[in-house]
C-alpha cells in the first residue's frame, strides 16, 4: 500500500506542473489544448505498454468502467472549463478544488476503509491552505449572478471524487485502460473545441514544448500514476495531500519567476504540510512501529 501511495503522490507532483506549463503553452483555447495533451497521454499509455507484461487471459472490462473513467477525465475538464467561462475564476477553483475533502469524506462509505478523524482534519487544514493559496489572500464574494457557474464547479468537484473512489471499487481492472480514457477525452475536446472556440495552435517551439510537456507530465503520466494510487494507495492519505498541489504549483511559479514570495505562501505550506502529515498519521506511526525491534 505505501508503494502505491508514493505512485499517487508522484500525480499530485506532476500536477503542480500544470499552471507552469499551461502558462508557457501561448493562447492556445482550453479545449484545444486538451485535446493535444490528451493525445499525447494517450501516446504515454501506448509507449508503457511496450514495457508491461500482458496480463496471463485478457481482463474483461465491465461497461460502467467505461462511463466512469471517460466521465471523470473528460467530465471533470468539461464542467471546469464551463465553470470558469461562467463565475469568477477565484471562487470557481476554489469550489472545484472540494474534491480532495470530498475523497477523504467519501472513503467512509468503501468497502474495508475506516475514516478516522486525523484524515478528515488533515483535510480541513489543506483546505485552508490552498484558501490562502487561490485567494492570495483576500476575501471570496459569492455572487448569486454567477449561480451557474458554482453549480458547473460543483459537479466537476463531484465527478473527480466519484472518478476516484469508484476506480478503486475495480481493482482487477489493469491502469492500461487509462490509454483509452485518455483517447476518449482527447476525441471529445476535440469535438467541444469544434463546437465552441476559434483554433489558435501554438506559435512558437516553445510553446508546443510545453504543450509537449503537458502531455507527458500532468496531463498524461499524472492520470496512470493516480490510478495506481486511488486502487492500491491510502485513499484518505492521499486525498488529504492533493490539497500540496496548488502549493507545490505556486512554489514552482515562483521559482520560475512567474510569481513573488510571500508570508501568504509560507503559511499555507505549513497548514497544507501539517495536514499531509496529520492524515498520514497512521501509517507514519504504524511503519515506525513496524521497524522498532522486539
């Protein structure tokens, strides 16, 4: 378990790449964007699949896997990018960003899992953290005129958190099939793209770099590295440290000369550090016990 916990948190390292990346990646229109990345995603999956050893009989894959993983990749960028079209950017990442809490709230309801309070606490503290986080700051100001949009963000926070559990509900399903999540998301951005906005594809090398970069990174190898963790890993754990990446995101950012240093940013990475470790409280104690000698 600990090993596939370390394989989620790698996701949630990648994902720190994303605003860094997108930045870098021009004026590209969203859904454009994911459609590339999402193609290159797909490409990560193909390529590791040269290095995996097939399984003895093919896994027969039930068709609920299906609406689950296309829905949760796809669905979640979907009504995120309705929500930022539709509500202030601020409030609306903020109500998307629930879905951790909602992982660790929604943990108790899994077969052979226990919620314990350190898990929802340390939740409750990286919440707080990235609150200073997207925020910078300041205060939040929920406008009724923009009802729609919270709405849209609540939906994209509830389909990670339902991508997430339910996946680990299907343990013998191989995390190959992402490749195929990943392709459905990238042909269906694709078709919104289409639909809703004017093409602008990247202008210089830089550019389809990090587009590139995107692609490998949290936009593709992020989303096997979170399967294996929500199947395998400490879900509550886990749930609890992706509140790390926003922060982890913001320090990357700065380090990039991007953004400025603050107090703000200091005090958010002691409660968000603070609520890693208070929900990982468990297994840091149990492993600790397991290594004192008789």
């Amino acid at each position: 378990m600990a090993r596939a916990t370390l394989i989620g948190f790698s996701a949630i390292a990648m994902w720190a790449l994303l605003a860094l990346l997108t930045d870098a990646s021009g004026r590209t229109p969203p859904f454009l964007l994911l459609a590339l990345t999402f193609a290159i995603g797909t490409a990560v999956g193909l390529v590791a699949r040269l290095f995996m050893t097939a399984p003895p009989q093919p896994v027969k894959i039930p068709f609920q896997v299906w609406i689950i993983g296309i829905g949760g990749l796809f669905g979640y960028h979907f009504f995120y990018f309705t929500a930022l079209r539709n509500a202030p950017a601020v409030e609306a990442s903020l109500i998307a960003y629930l879905w951790p809490l909602l992982i660790v709230l929604g943990s108790a309801l899994m077969p052979g899992e226990r919620l314990r309070w350190n898990h929802v606490a340390g939740a409750l503290l990286g919440l707080a953290g990235t609150v200073l986080i997207v925020t910078k700051g300041g205060g939040l100001a929920f406008d009724s005129r923009y009802a729609f949009g919270y709405a849209m963000a609540v939906v994209c926070a509830f389909l990670w958190t339902g991508y997430s559990l339910l996946s680990r509900s299907f343990p013998a399903v191989p995390t190959s099939i992402v490749t195929w999540f990943c392709a459905a998301t990238s042909v269906l951005s694709f078709v919104c793209h289409v639909a809703l906005e004017e093409t602008v594809l990247p202008a210089t090398t830089g550019q389809w770099l990090a587009v590139l970069g995107l692609g490998l990174m949290p936009v593709g190898a992020a989303f096997y590295a979170w399967d294996i963790g929500v199947k395998r890993g400490n879900i509550q754990v886990l749930g609890a440290a992706s509140y790390a990446a926003p922060l982890l995101s913001t320090l990357v950012l700065v380090a990039a000369g991007v953004a400025e240093p603050s107090l703000r940013i200091v005090a958010a990475c002691g409660l968000i550090t603070a609520g890693a470790v208070l929900a990982a409280k468990s297994m840091l104690f149990s492993r600790k016990a397991a290594r004192q000698p008789a």
